[in-house]
C-alpha cells in the first residue's frame, strides 16, 4: 500500500503472498520483516523507496523510488536479489509506475492508462493492456500458478453502451471489475461490481475468489472467479470510508477490511452467501483449503526455482524464515539474466482503452456479464472486529496462517498483533505491538 501526503517516513507498507512477511518502503531505503516471530531480517540504505514488492520468502523483491534521487525514478523498476546484493533487472517506463505485483510465472506493472504482463522467468513482456485512467494504480492478481486471474477497474457497461452510441467518454464511472488470465493473456470477463468507483480490490490465493469495495465502502462483495457470479455481501458500515486493503486468509473462509476508519472488519464468507429464493444457498461456495497448502515437498518451476519445504510450513515458529536456506526460493537461475531496458511509449496504432471496450475481445466478455446487481438481500454484517486506537490512519491487514492471529501493520510505523475467536467472533485482543522505528536499530 503506497503512503502518500503524510508527515511518516514510510512511504510504502505491504505482506507478501502469503503473510509470513513485511515489506517496508521509506524516505532511506526499504527493509524486510518476519510477522511471526516478528522481527528485521534485512535492510538496504538507499534513498527513498516507493514501492517493495516481494516473491514469496525468496530473496527476490521489486523495487521502485520514490523520486528523491535520479537514479531512484518513479518511472524505473528493479528486480533485486537480496540475497546476492545484485540487480537482476532494471526497466524504465514510459511514465510513474503506480503497482506491482508478482507471482511464480508473472510479474505485473502498472501504470495510469497501461497494464504491462511479463513472464517472470525471463522478464519478457507478454502482454500490454490499455486502461482507462487509474491514477491509483487499483490492481490485484492472484499468487495461484494456474489461476493467474488479474482484475482491475473498467469503466461502467452503461458507459460502455454510451460510447457504443456515440455519446461522450470522457469522464467513464469506473465501477466495473475486468477480470483478466495473466497466463493465457486473454480477457476473461467484466463484472458489475457496484455502481460508485472502484477503489479496492483483491483475490485470494486461489484465484477463486474475488472481493471488491467502492469509494463509498459501506458495502463489501464477494464474486467467484473467473465464472464472475456474486456469491456474499457484506455491510462494512453505516457511513463512508475509504478502504486501504482487503485480504482474504489462507483457506479462503474469512475476509478482512480495513479502512481510515477506527475498525477493522473480519467477515467469514459462509455469512455473506446469498439465499436464493427457494432459500438453498448459493452453489458456489468458497473453498475450503488453499490449494497452495498442500503442495509436495519439492517442487520445480521454469526458472528452475527449487522449493524445499511446503508452502504451509512457511510460517512455523521456527525462527526467521526470510531467505533462510530451508524456506527461501534458489534464484540462482536469475544470475545470468541481469539485463537493462526501456519500455517504449505508447503505441499510437494501438487500440486505446475505449476502443478496446467496443472489441471483439470485449465484446466476448462482456457477454458473460451476470444479471442485474441490483438484486436485493440484507448484506451481512461482520463476524470479528479490531478495534484501532487511531482513526483516519492507513493501515493493512492480514490473518496469518498459523490462525487465530491477525497482524495490522499502521503507516505510523506499528505492528499489532491480535487474537480472533474463530467460534464466537467479537472483538479481537491485543496482544503484542511494535515499532518499526525500534526495530531499525
């Protein structure tokens, strides 16, 4: 989550795919932390750093300045080993980069009007989608190997109709999900998720699930993936919030929602499913496990990545698991990569965002569209909360896997630690709390 216009020093906080780790971003450098047991296992003076990305518990991340120095470009992103203290790859876009994500097979970049897909096992460029403005770089893909869907916001299908009609689209409502398979690099289906703008967005770790909020933030949806079909609805609350972060856990069953308000909500998914009107429950339920849980011991991916121990290991208490050699990911097949390059502008011959709406691509997609979202039943009300002791603070936070404990990281600098009661909800309690700042010694 980027921190922008606040007097901290961090500009940037975010966990890893799956929430063993924090990645931290700052006016000097960027750092790395394990959640459980908590602590600093490295950092790296720098300059200002906007953006720390991570793969995983491997010694790769994804770095992009803040613009404090030339060399630290909002425009340029470098692919790190940490691990080597070596630069794998660097790459200069066209304009500021906004997000990045990464999984397995691919890493995503995204800036205002463009989305750039590359095959993370040699960073080749595989795709470039054209968007609509998205100035908050709102994106969010999958860390599942096979179900790589990305989403991110689309303008309206009444805006679309509109520009069909020949009307004006200029100012588009972007209120709309595009749902898009980074692996076969094909869109695979729009949904109408609310009808204010989008403005956050994630998918679990599956990539079977999809949560979505508005900028209005009272209501939270829950949609499968890639069928698109709306299986929860939540009521986060009476008033308007600005959502920072959505996570689902490990196993799929629980959302967490925070916002720049004083409470964090946990909603269990199986609360939020629709009653049709023979009052059977929605068909597509939830998973119940994680695939990623239950990977074999030993595995092997393209880049010749070897994974020693299973992927719910990761976040046993046995100490710092951060490029420790039992846990981390071999990127030694990275060292003969290191490579420099430019991004070309935009290509003028190419479709733009609005011309895309209109393609056959689109036009595919928007054929699979579910039924009017207006449908009306009682969204759900959460099943946990936290109670924060400062509102109108950005915060994010995840629940880990060794459950019941949720780990909130605030841009003052804070990790909390709490407990959930997975039986009787309620209030969640306090039970550690630390400074990054303290840690930095």
């Amino acid at each position: 989550m980027n921190i922008s216009q606040t007097n901290s020093d961090i500009h940037f906080i975010n966990f890893n795919q799956d929430f063993s780790c924090i990645s931290v971003g700052s006016k000097h450098g960027y750092r790395i932390y394990n959640c459980d047991p908590f602590g600093k296992c490295y950092t790296k003076d720098q300059g200002g750093v906007g953006i720390v990305e991570m793969l995983f518990c491997t010694s790769l991340v994804a770095l992009v300045g803040s613009g404090d120095q030339p060399q630290l470009s909002p425009r340029r992103l470098l692919i790190k080993n940490t691990k080597r203290e070596t630069t794998i790859c660097e790459l200069t876009f066209p304009t500021t980069i906004y997000n990045i994500k990464l999984n397995r097979r691919r890493m995503v970049v995204v800036l205002e009007e463009q989305i750039y897909i590359y095959d993370i096992s040699n960073m080749k460029l595989m795709h470039t989608i054209e968007t609509a403005p998205n100035p908050k770089g709102i994106c969010t893909m999958s860390s599942s190997n096979d179900h790589c869907y990305i989403a991110y916001p689309a303008p309206s299908i009444s805006s679309s109709n509109n520009l069909a009609n020949g009307g004006n689209f200029s100012s588009p409502i972007m209120s709309d999900v595009m749902i898009f398979d980074g692996n076969s690099c094909e869109a695979m289906n729009i949904i109408q998720a609310h009808k204010g703008i989008i403005s956050c967005l994630a998918i679990n770790s599956d990539g079977t699930l999809l949560a979505t909020a508005s900028e209005k933030g009272t209501v939270i949806r829950v949609f499968s993936i890639p069928s698109s079909k709306k299986i929860a609805q939540f009521r986060r609350g009476t008033y308007s919030a600005n959502i920072n972060n959505m996570t689902f856990n490990m196993k799929s069953t629980m959302l967490l929602v925070s916002s720049d308000s004083d409470t964090i909500h946990i909603f269990r998914i199986q609360d939020g499913v629709m009653k049709l009107s023979n009052n059977k429950e929605y068909s597509d339920s939830p998973p119940a496990d994680s695939a990623n849980l239950s990977e074999s011991s030993t595995q092997k991916n393209s880049l010749g990545i070897t994974i020693h121990t299973p992927q719910s290991d990761l976040l046993k208490n046995t100490g710092h698991h951060y490029l420790n050699s039992e846990t981390s990911i071999d990127l030694d097949g990275f060292s003969d990569m290191s490579t420099t390059q430019t991004v070309p502008p935009k290509d003028k011959s190419k479709k733009s965002w609005k011309g895309i709406i209109g393609s056959k691509i689109i036009g595919k997609a928007a054929s699979y569209i579910p039924g009017n979202i207006s449908q009306i039943w009682e969204p759900s009300r959460d099943f946990a909360y936290i109670k924060l002791q400062k509102p109108g603070l950005k915060n994010i936070s995840a629940m880990l896997s060794q459950e019941p404990y949720i780990v909130v990281v605030s841009e003052e600098g804070f990790v909390y630690l709490y407990s959930i009661d997975l039986n009787e909800g309620g209030q969640c309690q306090l039970l550690k709390q630390y400074s990054l700042q303290d840690s930095e010694s």
